[in-house]
C-alpha cells in the first residue's frame, strides 16, 4: 500500500479521537474557545517554521486556515448540542462534497453520485429521527463538512508549491490570530474571558494539549505532506473512515451508543461517500 495513503489513514485514526475530546471539551468551554485555545497551542509549535517561510506561503495558508477555521468552530460549536458520533456521521459529508464541488467547475453528475447524494440525505433523516436533532448544531456541522471539502480540494492543488512545513505552520498561525481574535469579538461584553482560567480544569487542559499538538499541528503537518501525492477523491475516500474510528473511540471513552435505526442511517452515509468515490469505469469505443 502507497506509503502516503498509510499516513492519511493515521490522520484519519487521529481525527477520529479528537470527536470525544472535544466533546469532553466543551462541556466547559464553548466551540470557539476550544478552537481558538487548540491553535494557539499548535501555533507555538509551528512558528519556527512559519516565520522562515515564504510570502506565497503566508497566502495561500491564509487562504485554508480561514477555512479550516471555520470548519473546526462549526464542528466544535455543534458538539455542545450533539453527539460525537452523530457529529461524526454529519462531518463524514465532507467526503460526498468533494466531488459534488465539481460541479462548480461544469463536472456533469454521474448517476452513481446522484445515488450517493439520495443514500445520504436518507441516513442523515433517519439520524435526525434518533431523537438528538439539533437545528442548529446539524447545520453548523454540516457547514464545517462543507468547509472542509473545500480545504482538500484546494490542499490537492496548493501543497505541491510548498514545503509541508511551511505550509501547515502558516496556516495554523492565521488560524490561531483569527480564532482569538474571534473569541475575544464574541466574549466582548461577557465574562467568559474572567472566567476561562477557573473553567480550563486539568482534564480539558489534557485535551487542549493533544487537540493544538497531535491533532492540529501534527495531523496538519503529515496532511499537506500526503497531499502533495495523494489526489482530492483518493484522499476523501479515505477519510470516510473517520466517523468509523470516532464511534469507536466514542464507545471506549464516552460510552456512546446508537440506536438500531441511527447506526443503519450512519451505515447509509458511510456507504453513500464510499460509494460517491468507487472509480468511475468509461464504457469501451
């Protein structure tokens, strides 16, 4: 196996983990200061390779890390309202977006993708019968999914003109300036920042530390690395591996279950973004 698909599996594996901790995560802070917190941790680890990169670098991270801000904050927000493993199952649309987005550039749907886009909004229905819909948190999620299908469609095409390093440091450089700042526009007139210090207990410090190091600034890192060799449908499919990993991680540390009808519409999602990425075999002249 293409030693490069191995390190997006693992990046996989890791994202997987990271539903659980954000879920522990935001039961005392809330999705933005999550986000804002993780960067600046990973931003700390990144600048050394952030200030020595080039000025087109600074641009085109600027570029994914607003994106990939907006998909974190939406994901996080969503999970002070859901589970991690319907969080997972929403987010893992990103890779039945990846090709839809074709259609942006004149990519005439094929029948097997308009049978996958079906499959999924029926699972996502059955999901939303399960009884933890949440208006909001869904479409905040399903956002974040749409974010993210844009930053691996333009990662396929920008990480080839950049050092992975530089890459991904600058990126999560914008990501933590935006993201605090952000955080302090949205706790103007509150006392949330009075009260981070007393709500950041050693449990959800753990999780920052993992989610800023591991998940941000490590998993960022070997992504635009497998990137520059991996191509956007290659790389989606294999990321609808990770809402598997995050309802196993979710079963072991939260001891989240789904009920019979919610794991057969996460089962028709899962299968509905494997499908939307079988390859496409053109009938013989």
């Amino acid at each position: 196996m293409n030693i490069y698909v191995l390190v997006l599996l693992l990046v996989t594996v890791v994202w997987g983990a990271t539903f659980p901790v954000l879920k522990l995560a935001t039961a005392q802070l809330s999705g933005l200061e999550v986000s804002a917190l993780r960067f600046l941790i990973a931003a700390l680890i990144m600048l050394p390779f952030a200030i020595r990169a080039p000025r087109r670098t600074w641009k085109d991270g600027g570029i994914l890390g607003v994106i990939v801000l907006v998909s974190y904050v939406t994901q996080a927000y969503g999970l002070q309202h859901i589970s991690s493993n319907r969080s997972a199952f929403l987010t893992s649309l990103n890779v039945l977006m990846v090709p839809l987005l074709g259609l942006a550039l004149g990519v005439r749907p094929t029948v097997v993708m308009l049978g996958s886009a079906v499959l999924a909004c029926a699972g996502i229905g059955l999901m939303s019968w399960d009884g933890g819909a949440h208006l909001w948190a869904d479409a905040a999620t399903v956002l974040g999914a749409l974010a993210y299908a844009l930053d691996v469609i333009l990662l396929a095409r920008l990480a080839r003109h950049h050092s992975a390093q530089g890459l991904a440091a600058t990126q999560i450089v914008w990501m933590a300036v935006l993201g605090s700042v952000w955080m302090l526009v949205a706790a103007h007139g509150t006392n949330r920042m009075e009260t981070l210090a007393d709500r950041i207990t050693p449990m959800v410090l753990l999780g920052l530390v993992y989610l800023g190091v591991v998940a941000t600034a490590a998993m960022l890192f070997l992504q635009a690395v497998a990137q520059r060799h991996v191509t956007a449908d290659k790389a989606a499919l294999i990321y609808a591996m990770e809402p598997v990993f995050a309802a196993a991680f979710a079963w072991m540390w939260l001891a989240e279950t789904l009920t019979l009808r919610a794991g057969i519409g996460g089962a028709m999602v899962v299968v509905a973004v494997v499908l939307s990425e079988l390859p496409r075999f053109k009938p013989k002249q």
